[in-house]
C-alpha cells in the first residue's frame, strides 16, 4: 500500500518550466485521491488533488480536468498504483 503522506522529488519539463511534486498526501476516505504541492521553477504553487482512479485533477471549484497524457499528474498516478497494487493490471473496461 502506498504511505499516507511523502516526500518526493518527481520532476518534468513542461515547455520552459521545471514543474516538481514536493509532497503527496493520501486521502484516508478516498484512497484512490492525492493531495500534491507543486512547485514551477522552484515556486510552490497552490495544492492540488488528483483522482487516479479516474484520472482527473479536481479543481478547487469542483471541475474536473483530465489528466495530461504523459504529464507529471498521470506519472505519479502510475507510479502509486504500482505501489499499492503490485503485479496487477489497472486497465478499466
């Protein structure tokens, strides 16, 4: 199972950005939701929480944005399935 709480150092270049997750924090209720400080150049920027299980960002006002394919937020959905479901498939049909 993945921690509940992480420090990590998952960066990406996105245009002329370095976009870094600083730490993540598993939802207790919502095991599949992670709540992530970003920094953009070395900038903290407001938390944000994502949803793995459908691979959307949940913004502040409810709106639900799909997950970038290939982006920062769909890597570290990736990476935590893998943690906390190791050697199974995570296709939905």
């Amino acid at each position: 199972m993945a921690p509940a709480f992480a420090q990590v150092n998952l960066c990406r270049i996105e245009g002329p950005h370095t976009l870094c997750l600083e730490t993540v924090k598993r939802s207790a209720k919502y095991p599949w939701e992670y709540r992530v400080v970003v920094t953009m150049d070395g900038i903290p920027q407001a938390p944000q929480r994502y949803n793995c299980r459908d691979r959307v960002k949940v913004n502040t006002d409810g709106y639900l944005e799909p997950l970038k394919s290939g982006g920062l937020a769909q890597r570290l959905c990736q990476k935590l399935s893998s943690f906390s479901n190791p050697g199974t498939s995570h296709a939905r049909g």
